[in-house]
C-alpha cells in the first residue's frame, strides 16, 4: 500500500519534510496530526522551516476542508520561520492552499508549482 503522508525531522538542514499524497479521510488527518506533534515537540519551530510536498495529493474535498483549515492554524500556532507547499501544476489546490492560509492568518507561507 502506498503511503499517504509522512513527517520526517532533518536537523542538519533545520526542515520538517512533509509528504501528503492522494486524499484524506478524518484518521488520516488525526494520524498526521499525532505524527506532527512528535516531531514537532522535539524542536524550536522558529528555527525551522516546514516544507511539504503536495505533488501528489489530490483536491480537498469538502468534507475535508475543515481538518486542513485545522492543520493550517496548527502550522501558523507552532511559529514556523517558512511553510513551504511543493504542487502539482494544480490551479485547484494552489488556490485551496492559499485560501486556507489566508483564513488561518498563515502569512510565512509559499505556494510553489513544480
């Protein structure tokens, strides 16, 4: 089975390495969550950038919008210098992520095209 997600510390370079591939449903978000929390616990996210790649998630759907609303005030709280998202050429989701951002007050944020 193919991984849906994964968060990964890298010290060296000061970056959480994210992955989000396909789609969510609510444990998945929950699990990811979890996963976030440890990694993040263990360092001073001021210090760090967050950087996930999105090339192959799929669009939010509805029902979903909430958890990565959620997700997004999650980033904005834990006080990272950058967030950076790695997209597809998906004007959908790039303009879903940069909504969220905006909603959550998320202001160190960059929305990237590959």
């Amino acid at each position: 089975m193919e991984e849906k997600y994964y968060v990964r510390l890298n010290p060296a370079k000061k970056i959480i390495d994210c992955m989000v591939s396909g789609t969510f449903v609510p444990e998945d978000a929950q699990s990811f969550v979890k996963d976030y929390h440890n990694a993040v616990n263990s360092i001073n996210p001021a210090e760090y950038t967050l950087e996930f790649d999105c090339t192959s998630m799929l669009v939010v759907s509805t029902d979903m919008v909430p958890h990565l609303e959620a997700c997004f005030a999650l980033y904005k709280e834990s006080g990272f210098h950058k967030v950076i998202f790695k997209v597809q050429d998906n004007a959908v989701l790039k303009m879903q992520f940069s909504r969220l951002a905006r909603n959550t007050g998320l202001t160190n944020v960059e929305v990237t095209s590959l």
